[in-house]
C-alpha cells in the first residue's frame, strides 16, 4: 500500500513541475497580443503602470496555482512592507529562475533589469517592453534609463550577481547596482530568498524532477543608502550577504527550510547577551 502511494505521489509530482511549466507559458502567451496592442496604445507613463500592475497580477497567479498543488509554498508576504516605500533598488541574491517572479508578484510599480535577449523572448518579450523593463546592455544606458526610471517613484529589481547563483554562499557581484545606486542617489534594500531545493537553479533541466514539497522564504535584509565610494560599497554589500546568508548558503536540504518564527529564534539564540 505505501508503495502505491509513494508511486502515486511521484506521478502526482511530475504532473505538477510539467503542467506548472505549461501553465506559465500559457498565462505568458495570453498576455502577449494584448501587452502589444496597449503598447500602441497607451502612452508610455500608462502603459509601464499598466504593464507592471499586470505582470504583478500574472506571476502572483501563477505562484498561487503552484501552492494549491500543496507540493510547493512560497512565504513572500515580507515584501509587503516595500509597496508604498518611495523609490529603492531591490537587490535578491538569486538561487533560482522564480526568484523573480517571487519579487514581482508582490510589487505593483517595479522595474526589472533584464538580459537583453530576454526582451525579444516570445514569452517574455512583449510585456517586458510594455512595463518598460530595462536592458542590462550597453551599460551605460541601463544606467540612464533606470535611474530616470526612479522619476515616477518606482522599484528597481537588480539581482546583484548579475546570473543565478552558483558559488556558494554568494557569486561575485557586479558593480553596475553601485553605479545605478550612486547615480541616482537611491537606498539599495537587500532581500535574502532561501529555499530547500536545488530546483531551477544554475544548469537544473527545466523539466527535472526535484525532491518534493519545495519551500520558498523571503527576507527582507539591511537597507544601504546611497554610495559615495563604489568600491567600499560593493565590497560591503558582498560581505553583508555571504555573512546573512543561512548556513553559508540560500540552499538548506530538502524539506528542512524553518519557518520564520524558528528564523527568528534562532536568530536570538545565537545573538550575543
């Protein structure tokens, strides 16, 4: 009977990462043909709101559908508290491709900075082009754009290793978030994602089956101001993650991610008297 039951739940499973799969690029290419007729449409300031607001609503549904699974769950509600913070780079480490969806679905006015090539994906492309989301190439122009961006009191998302993480506790980070930072002279709010699975991260298949439930928890971390000095402020930056991070890690084993208030304790327990 528990052989039978195990069987059931792996088929359960893989039904759950393929169909999750295709349910993503379902709700991605329904929302293209209308992202590209209000981009015609709409002028620029409406158009980004409306994008953003949009892309909040699809990745949040999308998560939701997964947690109904009960094979996956996602604490998220700590980026709550940035909705109505004014302008701020939003800086995740980035242990795997749903982090960004983690951030956006809770955020209504956020920006992203994206690979350029994202931009003319057939999923992706024409509703990252509607929320005006910025190219990370040249860098010089992404610096400009982002930091007039910051005009109408939006969030930037910029994940500081620049790719998914795959040296523990934290890749090296890249300097465009500081040069971003000290141009337009916004706070930098660090969030800390950690999960207890490897699943989609750097070089995970896409249709691999990973070790299940997956847990999903979101911190939020130091806030940093602006940066007088690049430098100092990326190497501190740097710092702050790889000492922050659980374990030396975003990755705990499977189905061993403590809640937040078993965070919280353990936190207290190992501060000093």
């Amino acid at each position: 009977m528990r052989t039978a039951l195990r069987v059931l739940l792996n088929v359960y499973d893989f039904l759950v990462i393929y169909l999750g799969v295709a349910w993503l690029g379902i709700l991605c290419l329904a929302w293209t043909p209308i992202a590209l007729i209000i981009y015609l449409l709409l002028p620029k300031r409406r158009g980004r709101a409306a994008g953003r607001y949009a892309t909040m609503a699809i990745f949040r549904l999308y998560l939701a559908s997964l947690s109904l699974s009960r094979r996956f769950s996602f604490d998220l509600h700590a980026l709550d508290a940035l909705r109505d913070e004014p302008s701020l780079i939003i800086a995740p480490n980035h242990p795997c491709l749903l982090d960004a969806l983690m951030v956006i679905s809770r955020l209504p006015n956020v920006g992203c900075v994206l690979k350029s090539e994202l931009m003319n994906n057939i999923f992706l492309g024409a509703g990252a082009r509607l929320a005006r989301y910025i190219r990370n190439e040249p860098v010089r122009r992404m610096i400009r754009l982002a930091s007039r961006d910051f005009d109408c009191g939006s969030h930037l998302l910029l994940f500081p290793e620049g790719t998914r993480t795959t040296v523990c506790p934290i890749n090296p980070l890249k300097g465009s978030i500081s040069l971003i930072a000290l141009h337009a002279q916004v706070p930098v709010q660090t969030i800390l994602i950690e999960t207890d699975s490897k699943y989609l991260s750097k070089g995970w298949p896409l249709f691999r089956k990973p070790p299940m439930p997956i847990h999903y928890r979101v911190r939020l971390g130091k806030r940093f101001e602006p940066p007088q000095h690049t430098r100092h402020f990326m190497a501190e930056l740097e710092h702050y993650f790889a000492h922050e991070l659980i374990q030396g890690s975003a990755f705990y084993p499977p189905c061993s991610l403590p809640a937040q208030a078993d965070r919280a304790s353990q936190l207290t327990s190992h501060s000093p008297s």
